[in-house]
C-alpha cells in the first residue's frame, strides 16, 4: 500500500492528463500505460522525493480505455484511464 496520496486528473481526459503524488514514500517510480489486452504501450521511471506532479501527454494513443500502473519496490497501484 502507497503512503501518501495519488491522483490521476481529468479523468476522462483528451490523453493529456496530470498525475500528482503527495506525500508519497521517497524511492524510484514506474509509471506504464497498458492496453485493454495488457500490452505495454508507455513506460517511464523517475527519482520521486515526497511529491511530484507529472502532466503526461498520451493524446497520440487511440480514445478508449487504459490502465496506469504504477510501482515502487514491492507496492503497486492501478488506474483506469479513460481517453475520449
């Protein structure tokens, strides 16, 4: 379970979307995109030191459903994303 808070906004969105992280534990962070098939169609890694607020540009991706998952060490989070 991830100390903190993360929020993904607006969601739906255009697949321009910000994803804030508050008070979250300090460490390395996976952020990927998968399909509704579960393939991995974006990932990216970064140093997270307490908060960050990433806006993501995905508006090359066909509208429909995603799922943002999101890692540090052993705890994951995911997301339904969903671009109109």
């Amino acid at each position: 379970i991830f100390d903190g808070s993360i929020s993904v906004f607006p969601n739906p969105n255009s697949g321009v979307f910000t994803l804030d992280m508050i008070n979250v534990q300090s460490g390395k962070y996976t952020m990927s995109i998968m399909n509704i098939l579960g393939e991995e169609i974006y990932v990216e890694s970064r140093e997270i030191n307490g908060t960050s607020s990433t806006i993501m540009d995905l508006n090359h991706l066909s509208k429909g459903s995603y799922i943002l998952k999101i890692t540090n060490n052993n705890d994951v989070l995911t997301d339904k994303i969903i671009i109109q």
